[in-house]
C-alpha cells in the first residue's frame, strides 16, 4: 500500500534513506521510531529510552550514517529541516556508539588493530 498523506510519504522517503533504497517488508519497530524521530525532531526526548534499551539498535549504525550524508546532501534544499535531521541522527549515534562513524569513529573490534602497535 502507497503513503497517502504527505507525512506518510516523507516517512516513506526516510526509511528509504535509514535503509539504503532496500526497505523490508517488516520494520523493526526501533527503526520506525527513529524514522519518526529523525520527521519530527521536538519528539525525539520522548522516544530516546526506547530507542537505546532496544536489543537491535548495535545493528543500526550504518542506517544513522545513511541518513546524515543524506541531510548534509541536502542541506540546501530545506536547512531547517536537514539541520534537524542531522541533529537526531549524530545524537542518537553519539548516545548509543559514543562517537560518529563518519568522524572516523571505529567499528567495534577495530580498536583490537590499534592495540597492536
């Protein structure tokens, strides 16, 4: 079934974005919560327990990423908004990894390699 209001198509467009072009048919609820976050930003402070005590939440590292290279893409087209949406994003990673991936922040086992030297 196609979105139909226009909230629901922007919706839509950022689980496109949250999982790279390929959304599945079933969505984990922590995603729709963060696609929902990441749509209506005042509404995050409601949602960040939940979106932390999920159990699935370490395998969405790359989903948060997706979506802010996608508002620094189009910063231009509405500032306001991908401002925002950057916003959620990086905060909801800082919380969960402690860092930002697209800073260069390590994936898990990578400091192994570092430890190394």
């Amino acid at each position: 079934m196609a979105p139909s209001s226009r909230s629901e198509m922007r919706k839509a467009r950022t689980l496109e974005v949250l999982y790279g072009g390929k959304v599945p048919k079933k969505v984990p609820n922590v995603m729709n919560i963060i696609a929902e976050c990441l749509e209506h930003p005042k509404k995050m402070y409601l949602h960040i327990e939940e979106i932390t005590e999920d159990p699935g939440i370490k395998d969405m590292r790359l989903h948060l990423v997706r979506a802010q290279m996608d508002s620094e893409l189009h910063m231009r087209d509405d500032v306001d908004r991908h401002t925002h949406r950057l916003w959620v994003a990086q905060s909801i990673e800082r919380i969960i990894f402690g860092g930002l991936m697209i800073d260069g922040e390590k994936l898990g086992n990578d400091d192994e390699e570092d430890d190394k030297d």
